[in-house]
C-alpha cells in the first residue's frame, strides 16, 4: 500500500517539471495551465466519497484495483496525449483513481494491522506519499527529456504491477 500512495503522488508531482513544455506546446494560457493542475485535485475531491464507499461496500482490493487500473489507463492516455482537453481529462481520471486507492489502501493497512500498530503503519505510508510528491518532479524532468509518452508508458506499468501485487496481498480480516 506504501507503493500505491507512492505512485499516486508521483503522478500528482510529475506535471510541475511538464507544465512549461505544454504551455509552450499546445499554447496554453495561464486559465488552461490553471485547469490542467487542478483538474487532478478536483478529480481527488470529487471522487474520494465514491472511492470511500466502494471501499465500504464492495472492499478495499476492489477500491484498489478499480483505481490503479483506471490511473494506468489515464496515465497513459495523458503520456501520448497532445489535446488540452484528453489531458485535462486524464488528469481528473487520475485524481478520482488516486481517491480510490487511498481510501482503499488506508482502510486496508488500518484493518490489516493490529489496534497497537494501526497509527505507526498508517503513518509509513504517509511518508511513502511524502517520498512520492518528492520523487514526481524527478519522473517529469525525466519525462521531458524522454518524452511524455515513454516516461508514463513506463508509470502506466508500474500501475498495472502494483495491481497485479494488489490483487496477490491476503484480504484483512
């Protein structure tokens, strides 16, 4: 679950290095450059009380395979994209996925660890997100040198490996 958080700050992060290049790109004015950052935070606060209650009512490896797989599809969409408005798009994908996999993989480690672990385990992957908003501006650095649609070809398979180890993990009690 560490992992998961992980990669969802990294795709979160990884637009700051890009910004210039799709500014510069695709013509963006400063509004669209605006919408193209907010729409992933907008997609997280739509969609975390739907993620929440698909945590609730289907499970938590649901939630988390519902979002990792519909964050490796938006981000590769976003990787090969060249339209302000599939980015835009993709990006609030990513958002509403990264809802999901949060509220599934909190709930997840909260019910997996024992009452007098639960804070030290939760907090670890606090930290895990931390180290991922750190590491997204270096995947977009390497992304502009690469290209976008390598660099998050490459992101988009390491979600769908995150899914793949998700869908191993035993279900909490």
């Amino acid at each position: 679950m560490c992992a998961v958080v992980l990669v969802d700050t990294v795709f979160f992060t990884a637009l700051t290095p890009l910004l210039p290049h799709y500014v510069h790109g695709l013509g963006l004015s400063k509004a669209e450059a605006g919408i193209l950052v907010a729409a992933y935070p907008v997609g997280t606060l739509i969609g975390a009380l739907p993620g929440g209650m698909v945590a609730t009512r289907l499970g938590v490896r649901p939630a988390v395979v519902l979002g990792l797989s519909a964050m490796s599809v938006a981000t590769l969409v976003f990787g090969f994209s060249s339209s302000t408005a599939v980015l835009d798009g993709a990006r609030f994908v990513q958002g509403v996925a990264g809802a999901s996999t949060w509220a599934g993989g909190l709930a997840w480690l909260a019910a997996a660890a024992a009452p007098e672990r639960r804070g030290r385990v939760l907090g670890v992957a606090f930290a895990a997100a931390l180290g991922g908003a750190l590491v997204g501006p270096v995947v977009g650095a390497v992304a502009s040198r690469v290209g976008t649609g390598p660099a998050f070809a490459a992101a988009g398979i390491a979600g769908v490996l995150l899914l793949l180890a998700s869908m191993t993990m035993p279900k909490p009690a």
